[in-house]
C-alpha cells in the first residue's frame, strides 16, 4: 500500500471573535501545531480511520457513512469529509487512515478543523481530485456543519488551508476572500492553555449564533457585519440588554480587525496588542464567553514587560489565551506568566511558542 501523509495545521485567532458567521472579519495564523493523516488506499470499500489520540479504530463501508456515536463519535471529523466528497460526486477508494496530532486538547486551537483539512488533503491525493484551496476549505466546513453537528463559520478551515509562514491569514467572511499578511519578525506568539478543557458542542456557542442572528433582526440588517455603532447605539433603548451587548462585541470586533491589519501592515505590534487587551475585555464583558481562568492569564500577561497584548483565542468557554510578545524575551515571559497563573489560580498553565506556519500540505 503507498502511503500517503497530510499535515494540516491547527490555527491561533489573533483578532475577530465570533465573527465569521456574523459575516465579518477575522485576523488568525496557522501554527507549527498541528493533525497528521497516513495512509493509503484498500482494495474494499471502506473508510478505516484510525486515531493516536483516541487509541481506537473505526470502519466504516463507504456507502454507508453516516455519523457515529458515543466512544467512536471522533471518527467524524474525518468519516464527514468522505461523506462530504462522496456527495459532491467525488469518487473515492476505500482508504485506511491514522490520525495522530501533536496539538494542545481543549485548547481552543482548533483541532476538529485541522482533522477535517488534513482528511481533505490526503483523500484529494489519494483519489487525484482537483479541489481548489477554498473549495476544499468549504467542503471541510460543511462535514462539521452538516455531519458534526456543529454551526461553525469557515475561520477554522481556512486558516488552516491559507496559512502561510510568517503571514497572518485575513478572511473577509462575507466576500469569502483571504490575502496574507505579513508578521513582524521580532514578534512571536505565545498560546497559553489555561488548564480548563474548551469543549463549545455543549451549546453555548449554537446559543451565541443565535442571539447575534436576533440582534441583526432587530437592527434590521442582514448580518452584524453591516451594523455600525451609531446604530447600535440608537437601538440600546429599545433591544434587550443582553443582545445588545452581543452585537456590541461583533460590531467592535469587526471594527477591530480592519485597525488591525492596519496596525500589523505599518509593524506597529503595539496598537496591534492594544487591540488584543480591547476584544478580550469585550468578550468578558460584551459576550460572556471568557472564564475567570482566561480573565487572569490575559490580566497577568498584561502587567509582563514584553507582552504587548493578550486576549482569548477559539470560541472561548475555556481553552487558551494568545499574546503578542517579544520574540527575544519568549523563555523569560512564558516562565513568569505560568508562575504567577498557579499562584492566583492553583492551575498549572502550558504555555507554547508557536512558528507561524505553512498551510495544509
């Protein structure tokens, strides 16, 4: 059997919380970190996935592919992007398949997307399918969508397919179009895991989408993309605090981003992390989906020398923060970050220092 290995990196959100299925914008990188799938092709007609991780195999005939449950439901991250190929017309050979990720669990740095993009990348090979990159990206967003179970938006698979090294990735949600942009070299990112898993399936994040989606309605707008805060702020009155200050954070994001690419185009790490230090306070106070574990690791990070902005990354409700720093000051940043995080908290932090990397290969 020839063996075929795909990589496919895990992504850091660098600014845009929650707004890719509000139809804004979105800043991330892809990291060093990421999903490996081996394999190659099997003469019967089934879909064999394997993964490191989980320490299990599952098999599947390729004419039944349907999702699975219980202790084996993590087979369908990878067993939805063969669905997904088999009913776009995509003609597929049984395949076996292993699964192994050197990426932080629960850390909010999407690993569900980097499986689905690495499965992508090795099934396209496999079967020599013409897929364009945001083709593939798409198809990878609708297994989470429609055989996951989860209303993601594209921020995750893109990322992951249009990484570049030393490039931050901008995704215009709506127009679904990316460009690069160059990273300051004598900056790094360094991601945080809070010890707190980030699990979002448990319906906080499907309850924010929601809630967004109202609040468009009641601004009369087709997306929070197209509110501005001058329209936000004549509604206050009349809209239900809580979806007010939803739509609050989404309409700052958006508005923080475009400064962003501004601030990150002119090197300007420092209006690029006060940025950051903005939208986490917006996601504590506007969104609800920090923790109080994430609220002291960015309030720690932000009285570091060296540390120029900190905030959550991924979807929130646990998970990691990332800051921008310094790169020559990585060690000494990092080791007092996780020291004083255990002394507040009790919790142990894992800190990384993540390479902005290449995309899916």
């Amino acid at each position: 059997m020839q063996q075929i290995t795909a990589f496919a990196p895990g992504r850091v959100e660098l600014l845009g919380n929650h707004t890719d299925y509000n139809e804004g914008y979105v800043l991330s990188a892809a990291i060093h970190y990421g999903v490996s799938a081996t394999g190659g092709a099997l003469e019967e007609p089934v879909a064999r996935v394997n993964s490191e991780a989980m320490d299990g195999t599952v098999e599947v005939p390729l004419d039944a592919l349907t999702p699975r449950t219980g202790g084996d439901s993590w087979a369908n991250y990878a067993l939805g992007v063969a669905a997904m190929l088999r009913g776009a017309g995509h003609a597929l050979p049984g395949f076996s398949l292993g699964l192994t990720s050197d990426l932080p669990v629960g850390a909010g740095l999407s690993s569900s997307a980097a499986v689905e993009v690495a499965t992508a990348t090795f099934l396209k090979k496999l079967a020599g399918l013409s897929l364009d990159p945001l083709e593939l990206a798409k198809l990878c967003r609708r297994a989470e969508n429609e055989f996951v179970g989860m209303n993601c938006g594209l921020l995750d698979q893109v990322s992951s397919v249009f990484g570049k090294a030393q490039c931050a990735v901008c995704l215009d949600c709506r127009r679904e179009s990316v460009r690069n942009i160059p990273f300051p070299a004598d900056l790094a990112l360094l991601v945080t895991h809070s010890g707190v898993k980030h699990a979002l399936v448990s319906g906080e994040y499907n309850e924010r989408r929601e809630q967004c989606f109202e609040a468009a309605r009641l601004l009369g707008v087709l997306a929070l993309r197209d509110a501005s805060r001058a329209m936000l702020d004549a509604a206050r009155p009349s809209m239900p605090d809580k979806t007010w200050r939803r739509a609050s954070h989404i309409v700052g994001e958006n508005d923080r981003v475009l400064e962003g690419i501004h601030a990150m185009e002119n090197a300007d790490g420092e209006a690029f992390g006060r940025l950051m230090f903005a939208s986490h306070e917006s996601s504590r106070l506007n969104f609800e989906n920090s923790t109080p574990e994430l609220d002291a690791l960015v309030d720690i990070a932000c009285g570091i020398s060296g540390v120029l902005g900190s905030r959550l990354t991924g979807g929130g409700f646990g998970g990691a923060t990332v800051s921008l720093i310094l790169a020559g000051e990585a060690d000494r940043i990092s080791g007092t970050l996780a020291d004083a995080y255990h002394a507040r908290t009790g919790h142990t932090a894992v800190t990384y220092l993540c390479r902005i990397a290449d995309g899916a290969h």
